[in-house]
C-alpha cells in the first residue's frame, strides 16, 4: 500500500486483503510488515485475540507467501520506496488527498512500478467522489465507504471475520482488489 497522504486507508486496506488472502489460500503463509510509525497494523493485532495471518515489523519475504507492507503517510524524499511486486495505491477522493494521491501517482509513473488504484471509501451519491473517480485512469477499483471496515478494526478483526450483508459486500470490496493483484502473476493463484 503506497500513498503519501495519511488517513486515506492504507491500514485498513492491508488487513483486509491479508485476511481475504488467508482465507482464499488457507494452506499459505500471509504476512503484514507494519513499517509506518504509527503502527496502526501492530495496534490491531494487539486488539485481536487471534489474527488469520501474522502482522510484524520486519521487511523480509523468507517462510511466507503473501508479504504486505503497510507504509507510512510520506512519500520518500531519496525516492526509494520498498520493492514490491505490485503497488496498491488507495485513495480519498476529496480535493486534499486527491492532490496527494496525483503527486504519488508522479512517484509511481516515473518509476514505472506495477500499481493498482483504489477509490477507497467511495460514496457514489457525492458528486466531488463521482466526478474525481471519473478522471482516475481505467481500471481503478472501488471500495465503498462502510461502517463496518472501521468497526471491525476497533474490534481486532477485519470483515472476514463477519458473516451477513455488510460484510458480505465489503468482502466483494476487497476480493476485487485480490483478483486485481493476482492479475500481475496469475500462474501462481487459484481461483478467488
């Protein structure tokens, strides 16, 4: 998750598509590196009472198969940013973290790394969310701005961790993001 503005749901984002991968491929191994300061990742998993996948601060990719980094709300100013596979770039779509979201995008296109935009807590009847979605390039995802993604991290959990309705369109949410992922490699996935 890469974007330099704080707040636009890089955390939140990161936990669920950890969870969603642990339950799509139960026999793998799903690490989430907290490498913000904050460590909004590690705060959850002390919440927990037990987590699906493991949540630390180390960077290295060894003895796990899905490795996601939750980075910190600042792009780096040498440029360097972990090397990934694909970047996940989660967006707010009102005018601050818009703008910060197209310097990131400056950072991701001059180095030509592999992304996938997410309008994340989008809310189709404000027409700022609609007109902003529209100029994102094709392809950008959408995930609906819900109560329950910040009620599940209050409680430790993620909305896999829920069954009905809610959850049940939130986990669709976070799905599409999976599938999108597994687009960049898809010899090494199995159905979502």
């Amino acid at each position: 998750m890469l974007n330099g503005k704080g707040g636009v749901g890089r955390t939140t984002l990161t936990l669920n598509l950890a969870h969603c991968l642990q339950c799509t491929y139960p026999s793998s191994s799903v690490y989430v590196a907290d490498l913000d300061v904050q460590g909004s990742s590690l705060a959850w998993a002390r919440l927990a009472e037990e987590t699906a996948f493991t949540v630390g601060v180390v960077k290295s990719r060894a003895q796990h198969d899905f490795h996601l980094f939750d980075t910190p709300p600042k792009l780096p100013e040498n440029g360097l940013v972990p090397e990934a596979d694909v970047y996940i770039i989660p967006t707010l779509l009102d005018a601050v973290s818009y703008v910060v979201f197209l310097k990131t995008m400056q950072l991701v296109r001059k180095k030509g790394l592999p992304h996938i935009i997410v309008a994340n807590r989008f809310n189709s009847d404000r027409s700022e969310h609609r007109q902003r979605f529209a100029q994102l390039p094709p392809g950008a995802l959408i995930v609906r701005d819900r109560a329950i993604f910040s009620s599940c991290y209050g409680y430790g959990e993620t909305v896999f961790n829920r069954v009905g309705v809610r959850s049940s369109h939130a986990q669709q949410d976070i799905k599409a993001i999976a599938r999108a992922v597994r687009g960049f490699d898809s010899r090494a996935w199995g159905d979502l």
